[in-house]
C-alpha cells in the first residue's frame, strides 16, 4: 500500500471515531472537575460533622480544625458551572456522533 493510501484510510478512520474520542474526553473533563470541587465541600462538611461529634462528646478534646477559615461556596460555583457546560457538550457530541453513525454505518 502506499503511503498516500496510509494516509486516506487513517483519515477515514479519525473522521469516524474523532467526534466520539472528543466526547468521551470531554464528559470525562467534566465529571472530574466536578468531582475535584466536591471532593473538598464534602470534605469539610465531613469535617465539620466530625468537629460537632468532638464538641458534644468530648469537651476536654480540641477539635480538628479552625472552622472559621472555610472557603464559601460561592466560590466553587464557577468552576462546577464550568464543568457542567463541559459535560454537557460532550453529551450533545456524543449524542449527534452516534446518530450520525446510525444514520451511515461504516460496516
């Protein structure tokens, strides 16, 4: 085969399977940077629950943390917004890429 046939059949194939990699990249994205924002609310909610078992239970003990320096919320709005735009798109990707795959199969 030669080297320009190499190259039309690699072509044909990143046509077909590009918008579905692009997809699973992007949905990937976003369900990370969600889940990288979430991992530190759950964590201090955590912690703050474990701070109030400290409380109640054992007053001469000294809690986990200063409660007071959290970060609000507020500030993970952004990036989670962000994430879901992502997600999204790459559902709408995903979703147009199997369609059109229905639509002209390859096999």
């Amino acid at each position: 085969m030669t080297e320009t046939g190499l190259v039309r059949a690699g072509w044909v194939q990143v046509k077909e399977y590009l918008p579905a990699v692009m997809a699973a990249g992007l949905m990937y994205g976003g369900i990370n940077q969600i889940l990288s924002v979430l991992k530190y609310l759950l964590s201090g909610v955590a912690l703050t629950g474990i701070n109030e078992v400290i409380r109640l239970g054992f007053r001469d003990r000294v809690p986990l943390e200063n409660d007071y320096w959290a970060v609000p919320w507020t500030y993970h709005v952004r990036p989670i917004a962000g994430a879901i735009i992502v997600l999204v798109v790459g559902m709408f990707l995903g979703l147009w890429a199997n369609a059109r795959n229905q639509q002209h199969p390859s096999h």
